[in-house]
C-alpha cells in the first residue's frame, strides 16, 4: 500500500470508525489518530501518548484493522505506536491551558495552602517545615524487604517512567510501614523535572472546599489537573466526603487519560473502602494495587542497622561523641521488643543514639532496656475479633454464638450492634468483612449498627455508654 493509498484509505477508514462505533466515540478516542508509516502491508497508526495507545490496542484496534482492511481490499498489519508530533502538540495544548496566566509565572498568594509556581513547577509545600517537604524521605533511603519490594519496585518504574506503565498507582498498608515515605521520595525524585504535588486527603478536601467558598475551582482544577504527578496520602479519609470523591474520581480521570501519573495510599485496600464510591473504588482497582505489609523481625533488623549507621554518618541528631556499633543483644531487643511500626522503631534508635552519644561509647543490652523502658512493648496489636465477641458476651451474659444467629429481641440485637461498633473500632475490617463474621448481615445493617451505637454515646445515653465504656476498658487493660 503506497502513501497516497494509505492516505486515501485513511480518509474513508474515517468515515467508516464514525459509522463501525458511534461519532462520540471516534471524537472521544479516535479522531486525532495519525498514519506514521506504511509498508509492504504494515501500517503503524500514531496516537499522543501511552494511555490512548494501550486503550485503543485493548479495545478498537480489532475493529480499526477491519474497516482498514476493507478499504485496502486486503488484510494488514496494524499496530499503534506514539506519534512525537502528535505527542509534542499535545503537550504544547496542556500546558497552555492549565498554565496559570496563559503561562506567565504566578507568585505566592501569600494564604495558607495556597500554591506557588516557579518555572512551570508547582510547589505546593514550598515554605513548610522540613517534615512537611519531605526531607529525609529519599527513596534510597528507603528500606526493602519481602513486605514492600512490589511497592517499592512500583514507584521506581513510575518514577522513571511516570504515567507510562502503572496509573494510577495504589500503595496500601497500616500505620507504620512506609506508605508515606515512597510517596515523598518518589516527589523528590521526579519534583525538579516535572509538575508535582504530594497532598493528603484531608488537605485535597480542605483546598476543594474553600475553592469553592471563595469562587476559585475553576484555579483548583488548573492546578491540580495541571500535574505531572499528584500524590494522593491517606486516600480513606475521604469516606464522608461525596464531593470532594465526586472531584477526585474526575481529577484522576483527566490525568491518566492524558498520560499524567497518579499515586495514591491507603490504610486498605480498595476493595476494603466501602464509604468511597464504587467509581472510586474502580478507578483504584483500575491500576496496579500494591501492598505494603507490617515490617517482620528480619526487616526490623535491617531499617534498625541502616538508621543507625544514617544516625553516625550525620553526626547524630544533636552532634556529639561517635557512639560506635550496635551491640548485637541490642538489637534483638529492638526487633522483639517495639512492636509499634516503623515510627516507634525509628524513635527507639533515635533515643539510643542520644544516649550512647552522651556517655561515649555504645550501650550494652541492660542499659537499652532501661533507657526504652516506656517504650518496650509499645503498639502492641488491639483485641481480635474473636476476643472483642467474647468480652462483649461476657458482659451480656449471652453465648457468643448468638452475634451470628437471627434473633432480634431486643438484648440480643442491642449486644450485637455493641460487638459490630467494637469491631469496627479496634479493627481494620471494613463492613462487609464485619458483615459475614456476624452471620452473614450486609454492609448496611452492619454501617446502621455501628452509626446507632456512635450515636448513643455521642448522646451521652447512659444504656449505651455503661457496657460499651466498661468493654472497652476490659479490651484495653
């Protein structure tokens, strides 16, 4: 097929993608497509970035092959590759429409929250204090183990390659185990060449309410779909707030459609967010879901020694004398006895080094022991299931089994809905795994149950808070 063939062919192919799947859909997905090449019956069709390569591939490029091939009068082999020229274009009409100023440079407003743009970048956290920017959190500092190597591995390739292979990104875990970390150093990795921001939800949700406020969301939207890469912490926090989901599930949409990368944490999984939207919830399930599990004995060891040996490369936090190595028993000790996350680990080490500065020379295993006294033992896991049930029947004088069964009077149905509150305080459970543990009961009875305790209590209604604040203090104590 020579070129002018092929560009005759393409001209007719167009009319007949508009017909084969509907004018919105050839605007929406294949109106910008080009020919790049035609030879010996290969053509290669360009289209502007990866994400429309990988969307046409999987879903039209069967039926583009057919119209062709029937323009052609012969079969072809079609693929899809991005266009420089179309992708530069492409570029070029992004930047200047969410380019605050028609691309002029914006200076601080001088609000809390407000961003400032220097060069085309957004800084959105210049001026904070130093935990707040990040500093610290650089991914080679970061620690790998069998609980975060898929994670860990996931950020590396989207930094490298942001927006190319895995978008949106969706990195979850407990407290504790370095969720946050790999988003900040993944924003100081890439944040000198591209336009970034790290936010968490509560401050994505506060920045979108005022906007709206002060009449400002068409500036919220240029910036926020203005990025490069946005960074999304804490994701579950939104689970009240139906708007602010509404405007993110867009947000997301504009920038992976466009190529732009998106990463986001959460303390579940995306299956495990009920209060988010079942759109929401796609879009996240959508990506690669990555977890980060708690940090095991092994791993602790590990971020112990390389904290320790950061600690004596800088000199210590407040200076002073070079403390030596970490005795062995020491830390064992560390890896066994602080099972809080990897904020409690770092803080014993932290204060250990204090010490050892002070006096000299390392401490020995008895020394460590009282120095962390009040921290030993720290984070200790919260009640299971299991034991949540039993006090709660205890207190009640029921058998447990009865959580699970389909009696309603009312002494049994009021100890359940105590057990399924409880559940949901001390666990991590969502409310459809809540749901099957107490017989099977969907998400709604188990959100209803947990929504009329809070609000007894809230009340101060002395039925609800006698037993329930008594239950607690037997699960804590």
């Amino acid at each position: 097929m020579g070129s002018e063939l092929l560009e005759h062919s393409w001209t007719d192919a167009r009319e007949g993608l508009q017909v084969r799947f509907g004018q919105e859909c050839f605007q929406r997905w294949l109106a910008d497509i080009t020919v790049i090449s035609s030879d010996a019956g290969h053509v290669r069709l360009g289209v502007a970035n990866r994400f429309l390569q990988e969307w046409i591939e999987t879903r039209y490029l069967d039926g583009i092959r057919e119209v062709l091939e029937g323009q052609a009068g012969r079969e072809l082999n079609l693929d899809i590759a991005i266009d420089p020229v179309l992708f530069r274009k492409h570029r070029k009409e992004q930047e200047k429409v969410f380019a605050p100023n028609g691309g002029a440079a914006v200076q601080p407003a001088g609000k809390e929250g407000a961003p400032a743009w220097r060069g085309g970048r957004v800084r959105g956290n210049a001026g904070a204090p130093r935990s707040e920017r990040g500093e610290g959190c650089e991914l080679a500092n970061f620690v790998q183990g069998e609980s975060n190597r898929l994670a860990y591995r996931a950020v590396i390739e989207a930094a490298r390659s942001p927006g190319a292979f895995y978008n949106p990104l969706f990195i979850w875990g407990g407290s504790g185990v370095g969720k946050t970390h790999l988003l900040r150093g993944m924003e100081r990795e890439v944040g000198a060449n591209l336009k970034t921001r790290y936010v968490n939800s509560e401050r994505f949700f506060n920045h979108f309410a005022a906007s709206i406020q002060d009449g400002s969301i068409d500036r919220f939207r240029r910036l926020y779909r203005g990025l490069d890469l946005l960074l999304i912490d804490d994701v579950q926090d939104l689970s009240s707030k139906k708007k602010t989901q509404v405007e993110l599930l867009h947000t997301i949409d504009y920038l992976v459609s466009s190529g732009r990368q998106v990463v986001i944490t959460s303390s579940r999984g995306p299956r495990e967010l009920d209060e988010l939207s079942p759109a929401l919830r796609g879009r996240f399930l959508g990506g690669l879901v990555a977890r980060v599990r708690p940090v095991d004995y092994q791993m602790k060891r590990k971020i112990i020694r390389h904290h320790w040996a950061r600690l004596e490369l800088r000199g210590g936090q407040g200076g002073g004398n070079s403390r030596g190595e970490l005795d062995s028993q020491v830390l064992d000790m560390l890896a066994h006895g602080i099972r809080g996350g990897i904020h409690e680990l770092l803080g014993a080490v932290l204060q250990l080094d204090v010490h050892a500065r002070v006096l000299g020379r390392p401490l020995d295993s008895a020394e460590a022991r009282r120095v962390l006294a009040d921290r030993m033992g720290a984070g200790a896991p919260g009640p299971t299931l299991d034991r949540i049930k039993q006090e709660v029947a205890d207190y009640f004088n029921l058998p447990p089994a009865e959580f699970s069964s389909s009696n309603r009077l009312r002494p049994v149905a009021f100890a359940r809905q105590v057990a399924i509150y409880l559940a949901r305080k001390f666990t991590r459970m969502s409310f459809s795994e809540i749901g099957r543990n107490f017989g099977n009961r969907n998400h709604t009875t188990v959100r209803c149950a947990v929504g009329k305790i809070a609000g007894l209590l809230e009340d101060g209604d002395p039925m609800a808070c006698t037993p329930v604040y008594a239950i607690i203090d037997r699960l804590e104590g």
